[in-house]
C-alpha cells in the first residue's frame, strides 16, 4: 500500500454492471463443498514462506530496475512450472533509481560508532562523495532559519518533505539523517524509508535510521555532545519500464477475473510483507487452482482468471488499464493481495472497500466464506469486510478512476485482501449493514491492524511472514474458495 498516494475516494455507482454483478452475485450460503476443502488442503504454507524469501533475495524488485526485472523473470518462471500460459507486458516507461553503495556512520563520539543500523539511503538521493560533517538537530521544520545548519548535517524527527529538503539545501546543510517516531511500536529497530520526488537532481542525501537511533542522537546533541558522522552515496537515475507478468487459467466463457498483487517492494526496502507476501499468495493460487484444472480436478472455470504481479504498484496498473482498454468490458472483477504476511495486533483477515456499491456481491461472498471457515483448524479465526482506504492497485479499477485515464468500462467490483496496513492501527466506522459475526473487536468499528515494519528496512521475512506464515496462508484459502463459488459458477444469462 502506498502512503502518501493521492486518496482515491470509493466511487458509488448505482449504473450499469447488472450483467456483472450476476456473474459475480454469491450463490445462497453455500455449505464447505468439497471442492472448497481440496483446493484448502492443497495450499502450503511452506510453498508461500519460500516464495517470499526467493522474492527478496532479488531485492527491492523496483519496476523498471534489474532487481525487479529478474523478479518479474522468476514469477513467470514460477506460473508457466504450474502450466499457466504466461505473458509479460512491459509497462510505461518510469523514471527509477538504483543505489550502488552507500555510507553512514558516526564518527565522534567514538563510543556511537555501533549505533546506526538497519538504516537507509532514501530513494533518489543524489550521489554525494565521502563526506564527514557534525550534526545538528533541527528540532522542527519551521526552524531552518533559526538553526545554523551551513556545511552540516541535519537530524530530524518527522516527515521528509521536498520543501524541507530544499529550504535545508539552500541553507547549506549537506546532508539529513531522518527518524519517525510514532504512537504505535513502528521503526524501534529499522527505519522508515523515505522517496525523495522521482527527478534527478534532488539537492541533498537523506539517510533514514530507526527512532531508537535517531532519540539518541537527539539526546546526546540535546546534552551539547559533539556529533560528526561521515556519509557517502553512490546511485544512478534512468528511465525504466516495469515488466508486469500476467498467467492465465482460460475459462469458457469471454469474460475475466484478474487477481494480482504489486510485484515491488514500493518503499524500496526489502518488502517481504508488502508486498512479496501478496505476489506469493497470487502465485500459490495459480498453483493449486491451476494445477487442478490441468489435473482435471477442476472444470475450466467460467470467467478466464488472469493471474497478474504488478511490475509497479499503481503505475503498472494504470498502464495495463489503458493498453487493454478494449477489454475492459469483459473483465468482471478483480481481486489484489496488499500485505498478507503480517500483523502486529491481532490476527485477521480484512477485505475492502465495503462501502462501493458495486462491490456488495463479490464482498458478500468473501464474508460468507469468512463466516463458513472461522475457527476451523487450518483457517483464520477473524475475518471482517471493512471501508475503502485507497492507496493500492485495486482502487485504480474503480470506475472514476478509468475514466481518468480515458477508459469507459462498466463498473465492476474491485477489492483489496489483506491482513495489515499502515503503520499504525487505524480505526475505521464500520459500514452500515457490513458487521461480521466473525469480528472479535468493537461492532461498528474495525481496527485496522498494522505492521511496526511497513516501509521500512525490516519487513523481513524473519519478522513479518515467517514469523505468520499463517496470514498469507488464510488470504489464499478464502480467496479460492471465493473464486470457487464465483469464477466457477455457471454464469448467469443476460
Ligand atoms: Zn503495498
């Protein structure tokens, strides 16, 4: 998910989609069919950790860069082994960064020199040579005309701004080392990393370090100890084009369901949460649905489920919309998968956005198959529909969003699976008639649960999805079970 993404606001459309929303609209309470129960048994947990340890091994999988070209090699590797027909699209050209090395220690006093670590070089910094300089603490961002910050380095506690960044710049700072410290126990140990606007002359390096960190320099510069910590930065800016994988499972009639997830790692650290642990969920439903339809365990479904990991969040979506703006007639759904490898706070499944009329049918299903499952060995214990939040690849298909980009397609529902999000809970008003039995927290209220690691250097796979492997195990089984009882019902006639 992306935080600062421009909020898109759910679109209510009472218009057209009939024919759609048939298609999708969920049978009556279906009893567990045991079609639902071989597809459940079939999905391996140890088959999702390793997929998101291979995912992050190739690093931030940034579209357009080679980390996330020879991601995107290795997940169309992985559908065509399931025996998917496989595609990959390459998507608008973007401008991206790649870092080659970068340095930042503390020099003086030499009693700090272990303290930083886990840190990041912020995307799009400039390369900067060797440099050592003190630090100073600008304790707001309304004080850089207050602070002597010429020839120095800046810590600071808050958000990154280019404003900041330029006003520090112009005051002759050379460098500035950030930290977040917020409510929730986000970013103790690794950093929030920060992305500077995506150009290629941002005026200064931003180094990114945890808030236990950053509170200790803060202390020590507080106490009048002398700080002096070196840096260097060494990265390279070009035009890229990410390569987004499609793999398909042909159904029998014209019509498509997409299920995706975004392939980068967005904030450009490692992303083993958000987002490898979506790509494996994309990928281990192609596996076990597709394996049982080539099997001949399955019949064709009715709809053509195109399997799709993002080459860019977002982006990559917004360029596959126009170049199949032909098609979008024909697609009646879509499913994406946005951090399903954790959650701090309690554990539970969420699907959103309930408030979008034309999500109702498809969202119903997910919360019968949530009610169907709950507290049975193997599945989640928790599970809810909740409100729109924006910020990930499904809100783009909503139809406002089309018609931005020139698109006129029927509406058709288009929702996001999940178990975190953000790095703080948020607590959302519950839409009117969407409580879920299956909800242990407030009745009118869903707590959004969040991860401590979102965008930062530490959403690992040791602290996020190997440590729950059980998340992207239970967003995989409702969602085939979802797709079961609607991709493969027999469609309905006009
Ligand atoms: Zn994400």
């Amino acid at each position: 998910m992306k935080m600062h993404c421009r909020s898109i606001r759910p679109v209510l459309s009472a218009l057209g989609g009939a024919f759609l929303l048939a298609f999708l609209t969920a049978a009556p309470v279906h009893p567990q069919s045991n079609r639902e129960r071989r597809f459940a048994a079939r999905v391996s947990p140890d088959q999702l950790q390793r997929v998101v340890r291979q995912l992050v091994h190739f690093g931030n999988r940034l579209g357009g860069t080679g980390s996330g070209d020879r991601s995107a090699a290795s997940v169309q590797r992985a559908l065509r082994s399931f025996g998917l027909k496989t595609t990959v699209e390459e998507d608008d050209a973007l401008p991206v960064y790649t870092i080659d090395d970068w340095s930042l220690t503390v020099q003086e006093p030499r009693r700090l020199r272990g303290l930083i670590q886990y840190a990041a070089l912020a995307g799009f910094s400039p390369t900067t040579p060797v440099h050592s300089a003190r630090l100073v603490l600008l304790p707001s961002a309304d004080d850089v005309g207050s602070v002597r910050v010429d020839s120095q380095a800046v810590l600071f506690d808050g958000e990154v701004t280019e404003s900041l960044c330029s006003d520090l710049a112009n005051a002759g700072a050379r460098a500035l080392v950030a930290y977040r410290t917020l409510p929730s126990a986000a970013y103790t140990q690794g950093a929030m990393i920060t992305m500077l606007p995506a150009r290629t002359d941002n005026p200064l390096p931003v180094f990114d370090i945890s808030n236990t960190a950053g509170e200790r320099l803060r202390k020590e510069l507080g106490a009048h100890t002398p700080v002096r910590i070196r840096f260097s930065a060494h990265t390279r800016f070009a035009t890229g084009r990410p390569r987004t994988v499609i793999g398909t499972v042909r159904g029998t009639s014209g019509r498509e369901m997409i299920v995706c997830a975004h392939g980068d790692a967005d904030s450009g650290g490692p992303g083993a949460d958000d987002n490898a642990s979506g790509v494996a969920a994309v990928l281990e439903l192609a596996r076990t649905l597709g394996g049982m339809v080539n099997r001949r365990e399955l019949p064709r479904p009715a709809v053509t489920i195109r399997f799709v990991v993002w080459g860019s969040e977002i982006h990559s979506t917004r360029s596959y919309i126009r170049r199949h703006a032909d098609e979008m007639d024909s697609l009646v759904g879509v499913i994406n998968f946005d951090e399903v490898g954790y959650g701090k706070t309690r554990n539970c499944l969420y699907a959103e956005g309930n408030d979008v009329e034309v999500n109702r049918d498809l969202l119903t299903t997910f919360q019968q198959v949530f009610e169907a499952y709950a507290g049975k060995p193997g599945f989640w214990k928790e599970a809810t529909t909740n409100p729109s939040q924006g910020g990930t690849d499904s809100y783009v298909f909503q139809g406002r969003e089309m018609r931005r980009l020139g698109v006129h397609a029927e509406e058709m529902p288009s929702i996001t699976v999940f178990t975190d999000a953000w790095n703080t809970v948020r607590s959302l008003p519950q839409t009117r008639g969407w409580r879920s039995p299956v909800w242990h927290g407030h009745p009118d209220s869903v707590a959004i649960d969040y991860s401590p690691y979102y965008h930062s250097t530490l959403d690992i796979p040791r602290l996020t999805t190997d440590k729950e492997p059980s998340n992207m195990l239970w967003a995989v089984k409702a969602t085939g079970c979802v797709l079961l009882r609607t991709a493969w019902a027999a469609p309905t006639e006009r």
